[in-house]
C-alpha cells in the first residue's frame, strides 16, 4: 500500500462490538465504526436512535455493556488513570445547544479545560483564551461576554473555541448546526472545514444538516437497528437500498440535484 494512502487510513477512534443500554432498552447492539485520521465524519439517524448516546459512551459519559473502545490505538479498558488523563486531553467535545456555563465569560468558558488539566499562570491562561476566540471568528470584545448576550451563531463558536482549549486531535461536535439560520450554518460548516484544514484535526460530527453533509463531510455513516447500516460517501449513500436511507438522501428535502439523480 502507498505509503500516504496508509498514513490517511490511519484509524483514530475503533469501536467494536459495542452495546449500550438502559433498563430492558437496547439502544446500540455489536456496533461497529472507524474513524480514521484527518477526515470530518458525518453521523446521521433517526431521531432517537442513540447518535448522541454513541458519542456519550465513546466519551466515557455513559457506560457499556459490551464492547471495546480505542483513541489512537489506546484501549481505554487497558489503561492507567494517568494515561486517561492524556486521552482526555487530546479530544474536544462542542456539546449540542453549545453548553457553555450561564455564569462565566467566554474567556472563562474556554478557561475551564485549561484549568482543569493544566497548571498555567493567569496571564497565559488569558493569551490562550484570546488566540481561541480569534481562532474562531468571534471579536475581541466577545471574550468579555456572558452567553447570555450572545447570538445563536456566537454560542456555538465560542463553544467551538473551548472545545479546542487544549489544542485536541480529535473534536466530537452534536448538532454544531441546528438552531443556526442557513447562511450561519453554511459559514459554520467553513469554519468547521477550515479548522480541520489548518489544525489537522480529526471530526466526528453527528448531525441532522443535509447541507453539512454533503458541503463538509469526507465520509457518512448511518446509525440504524441499533448499529451502523451503511458508512462512505455520499455516492454510497445515494447507491443503498435502505429505505431509511434512500427516504433521508432523496427525499423532498433533499438536494434537488440529488432527486434528479
């Protein structure tokens, strides 16, 4: 295999055979996914079907029953607290509807990582705070604000910046777009592509946004039946026979040069 080809193909985040439920409810069931270095994963499936629940698990939030979960090679059953402590560091989360603390400043926000992983003077703290708020669009002035006094767009961004607080590898995005007007959604999804450009970062973005996936996403996969039914391209999808999927891609919200198709 070509050497670059390989190095693209490098796998970041493996799971396997994993099972997660509550109660009697089985939400997953021996599902199985890679995500490999460098690409925006774009993760799609019905309402409820346990996207968010996935992400969740993958971050440690919620427990398994079943399966095996690995982050740059490391699985996270086999290793020390300390060798954790250094998972966490390299991954940033932008939870949906942003979840940023009502009582802190963005600057505060962003501030909250550094604080807890790192031992840096204020000073520093404070220069790192406002390279991450550049980073993302946002003003100057926005480092002073409460999210209170921020636009929809702005609370999204400024989670962005404290997801990216401790300069991850790999960023878990839930719903980036929704609640976003469609051209604050398409300048996101830029920022999102621009970022990963830059940064070389790895994104495993979960999502309802037609447009983000095909403006962004170098690979799809659809959660369906407790596990993925069908992951590559949007060629890919448009080619399964799932109704789920064929009603999502073609449907009548979907693009018009995708119906015609």
């Amino acid at each position: 295999m070509d050497k670059a080809v390989a190095v693209q193909k490098e796998v970041v985040l493996s799971v396997e055979g994993l099972t997660v439920g509550f109660g009697s409810n089985i939400v997953l069931d021996k599902l199985d996914l890679d995500i490999y270095r460098g690409e925006i994963l774009g993760f799609v499936g019905a309402s409820g079907s346990g996207k968010s629940v996935l992400m969740r698990t993958v971050l440690r939030l919620l427990p398994r029953r079943a399966g095996r979960i690995r982050i740059f090679g490391v699985d996270v059953d086999e290793t020390s607290e300390e060798e954790r402590l250094r998972l966490d560091m390299k991954l940033g989360v932008l939870f949906q509807h942003g979840a940023l603390f009502s009582s802190l400043t963005v600057r505060e926000n962003i501030q909250v990582p550094m604080r807890e992983y790192l031992d840096l003077p204020q000073a520093m703290m404070d220069e790192l705070a406002r390279l991450k708020v550049e980073l993302v669009g946002l003003a100057p002035e926005a480092a002073d604000k409460y999210p209170s006094e921020l636009s929809g767009g702005m609370i999204k961004r400024a989670a962005l910046a404290r997801a990216l607080a401790l300069d991850p590898a790999l960023v878990f995005l839930d719903e980036p777009t929704s609640g976003l007007d469609p051209v604050g959604a398409a300048e996101f999804d830029e920022l999102i592509a621009k970022l990963r450009d830059t940064l070389g970062l790895t994104v495993y973005m979960v999502t309802h946004d037609l447009d983000s996936l095909f403006s962004v996403c170098d690979r799809i996969a659809v959660l369906g039946n407790k596990r993925v039914l069908v992951e590559g391209t949007i060629e890919d999808m448009l080619a399964c026979d799932d109704p789920w999927v064929q009603s999502y891609f073609r449907g009548k919200r979907a693009r018009s040069i995708v119906r015609e198709a």
